[in-house]
C-alpha cells in the first residue's frame, strides 16, 4: 500500500478510535427531560450575525427531531473612494496610478474611481436539526447554511438588460455527533485553526481582513473535539482532516472541465494524495463576567506542483478573546506560516510562479522557477459597549498580511495589504441591527528587476470604504 495512502488510513483510524472510547455520558437534557438541542455556536464568541441566536429562536418539535430555522436578512450600501478587489467585499484598492477602462474606451486612474454598492447578496438561511433519541448515548444532529455569495451568470437572452442573478452558495453542512465532553463533526464548516474572524456586517460572505490578516476557509473535514472543565477553567482539544485544496491561479491549477473534476477550485492540491491536517489546543475562563480564551493551532498540507515535486503548506496560528474589563474586550490572531493561498494568506499568494521557457520542439530550456511564499500578519480588535443594555457597541481594529519580499518572483507582486476600521452597531429593537463601518486600506507592490531580481517598492493603492448596513436576524 502506498505509504502517504497509509498515513492517511492511520490518522482516520485513530480519530475514530478516539472517539469510540470516550467514557459514556448521559445524553444532555432540557428543563422538561428531553434532550436538548445542540448547541453548534463556535466556543469563542462574539457570534453575530449569521448563526443561531442564544435566547429567542425560531423552532419546533417535528416527531423525534428538534428542528431550528435561522437567518439574517442583510442589505449593505457601500461607496468606495477608490476601485477595490473584491467591490461589494473589498479585499485591497487597486494601485492608484493604475487605470480601470470604461466601455467608450476612456481610462480613469484606479485612484479616481468612486463605487457604489447594494446588495443583500450575503443574507444567511440556516436549519439546524437534532434527533430526540440519543443512540448508544450519542446525540445526532445535522446543520445546513447558505448565503447568495455564489456564481452570478448573466443571460443577455431572457435578461436583456443584463441584470445578474445571484445564486445560493453552500457555507457549511455537517453531521454532529455529541457524547459527553466528545464532539465528531463531518461536513464542511470553518477550518479548525484560527476560528475568530472581525465583528462586521460588510463582510459576512468573506470575512473582513481576508488577504489582510485574517487566515479562513470553509472546507469538508472529519474532526474530533474534547472540551474538559477543571474548576472554572476549560480545555478544548480539537483534531482532523481537511479537503486539500490549493487553487492558485499563478499555477493555472485549477482543474478544467475536460479532466475529471468539474470543480474549478479543486486544483491539484487532492493530487499530493494526503489531506490538510489540522490541530488545535484552547483554554477558557472566566474573568469580569466574560469567558477568556487563548488557543493555538497547527496546519500542514502538500501541493502537487510539478511531476515528482510537491510544496508543503504550513501554518501556526494564536487567537484570543480577552474580557480587560467588563467594557472593553479584545479580540484577535495572529499567524505565521507559508504557501497558504488555500486561507486567503499571502494576499492570496501561494507560491510564486516562472513559467518555464520552451523551444519550438516544446523542449525545457529554461527550467521554471518556483518559490514557497512566507507569509506572517494577524488582526486586532477591541470591543466597547457604549450602553449597559449592549444596545449600543462599538468596534475598532486593524490587520496586516505581510508575505516576504525575497520568496516573490515576477507575476507575484503584492507585497504587504494593511486596513484599519471601526464601526458602530445599534440595536433597532431583538432583532432588527443598523451598522455604519469605515475602513481604511493600505496596499504595496514589488518591483522586479529585467533580469527578474526584486526591485524597490512598487505602486501602491490607498482607500476609503463605508459601509451602511440593516440586519434582520432569526
């Protein structure tokens, strides 16, 4: 048997041994004796918007299930001082000396280029459904949550006016299977390391600080959680598989719809034959009325890059949530790691990529140049309830994603992407959320010299964004 096929049977293996001799507990349940749904809210709060809320909820008890229907109902308008990547999710502004084109065949300077944005694109739907009959002392459930974040086809036939048309987008789905102070979750949800992501209604579908600090992925996984109490403190171990998933465009890797996936973000990170793998340790208290946690975690992956050449895929990342008082919590991550294109690191920078040079046989004459990017940067954020009744908070923080420099080759040229930001959120009534957010984007390029050595710094692209937002939450 091959032996990466074994490793990974080996590590599969252990999870479910793993799992398989947790000591037997009875089945949480409610007031009444029944059991409880379960909770599948992330340790590490704050939890809004998106997921399930923790006190009025729209559910019901259908025959031997308990189901839970939630939601946010999101519109954003947003104007931009400058043409950003991404548009209605801004990731980093275009250099200003740049130019966009418009379709008279005029150009304007990126930096002149003012946009305006509506959209309610990332509204979630979720379902939430947990079995009343715990099997063998194992509560299963199962949840479901989109948004309308997908492809958006235009049909100049029956839409002449070229109107676009967004399509629902799976965020996560996986069965949860809870016994005691074990937790088996398969499906896809968040990966396991770096699991905060910067309070924001502007950025629900990616979040905010995606290519600027903030590592994040929705991917299929099989993981394993134990969460133990000791006193008031508590430990959570978590472990597991993830789909190895690259998808860099410099390596035009993305699998073609004549080959055998149809999966244009499959790349050829399944062609290394092993999954991501991924770990991570927390630990929680409670301190001035709020739990703290400090966690750490590891990921490592191949990609298959070449015929007998794979890159590795490594990551280290912290989080913590820090109550400092019981008016101000801190929040953030931060992270080190290399060729990490599948998290949105690097400013989405994987490996920096020479095509080889070829004669007119299709013979090598130049071999291609291939480099594994560093990268390191993380986020901050600080959280203030301006009101007791937390009606009225306020947000504020920065990140920063800062690959190095010397592992860049020509065509890979994003050198560091910083912002900064604050928002204010007011509760309108339980359910009803207005937010103002502005932030603030610094993006820097490298040069390269003819002989392909690196230069000094490059163009760089500075911009405004604000961002009001209407939440309706379920």
């Amino acid at each position: 048997m091959n032996l990466r096929v074994r490793r990974t049977t080996f590590l599969l293996a252990a999870l479910a041994s793993l799992a398989a001799s947790a000591i037997a507990q009875p089945a949480q349940t409610d007031s009444s004796g029944a059991p409880a749904a379960v909770d599948h809210t992330p340790p590490d709060g704050p939890y809004y918007p998106g997921l399930p809320k923790s006190k009025t909820r729209l559910q019901a008890t259908l025959g031997d299930f308990t189901v839970r229907f939630y939601g946010t109902l999101l519109l954003n308008i947003s104007t931009a001082g400058t043409a950003q990547v991404g548009q209605d999710v801004p990731l980093w502004p275009l250099p200003g000396s740049s130019n966009v084109t418009f379709p008279d065949g005029t150009t304007k300077r990126a930096g002149l280029v003012h946009d305006t944005i509506f959209t309610a694109r990332q509204s979630i739907l979720g379902l939430q459904v947990t079995s009343a009959k715990p099997v063998a002392g194992w509560t299963a459930s199962g949840l479901a949550e989109m948004d309308f974040f997908g492809s958006r086809p235009i049909d100049p036939t029956l839409q002449p006016q070229d109107r676009v048309l967004n399509q629902p987008r799976l965020r996560r789905a996986y069965l949860q299977l809870d016994k005691g102070t074990w937790k088996i979750v398969a499906g896809q949800d968040k990966m396991i390391i770096a699991p905060l992501d910067p309070i924001s209604l502007s950025h629900v579908a990616i979040p905010l600080g995606a290519s600027a600090g903030d590592l994040w992925a929705w991917l299929p996984q099989v993981r394993v959680e134990n969460r133990e109490k000791f006193g008031n403190t508590t430990t959570l171990f978590q472990a597991g598989v993830l789909r190895p998933s690259f998808g860099d465009p410099r390596l035009s890797d993305q699998a073609a719809l004549t080959g055998n996936a149809i999966d244009s973000f499959s790349g050829f990170g399944e062609r290394s034959g092993q999954p991501f793998y991924q770990a991570r340790v927390a630990v929680s208290h409670p301190i001035n009325g709020r739990n703290a946690t400090v966690g750490a975690g590891g990921h490592y992956g191949r990609e298959q890059v070449g015929a007998n050449r794979e890159i590795d895929s490594w990551a280290f990342a912290l989080d913590a949530t820090l109550p400092v008082s019981s008016r101000f919590i801190f929040r953030g991550e931060g992270f080190a790691g290399s060729n990490l294109v599948p998290f949105d690191g690097g400013i989405i920078q994987g490996i920096a990529f020479v095509a080889p040079l070829l004669n007119a046989s299709g013979a090598i004459l130049t071999p291609a140049k291939i480099k594994k990017i560093g990268a390191g940067g993380g986020w901050v954020e600080g959280i203030v309830p301006l009101t007791l009744d937390n009606k009225n908070v306020f947000y504020a923080g920065a990140g920063t994603d800062d690959p190095r420099d010397r592992d860049l080759l020509p065509g890979s040229t994003r050198s560091k992407n910083s912002f900064v930001w604050a928002s204010y959120f007011r509760k309108l009534g339980p359910d009803v959320t207005a937010a103002v957010e502005w932030s603030f984007w610094d993006f820097r390029t490298r040069t390269f010299t003819t002989a392909g050595a690196l230069g000094p710094r490059g163009t760089s692209g500075r911009g405004n964004v604000i961002n009001i937002a209407l939440a309706y939450q379920f």
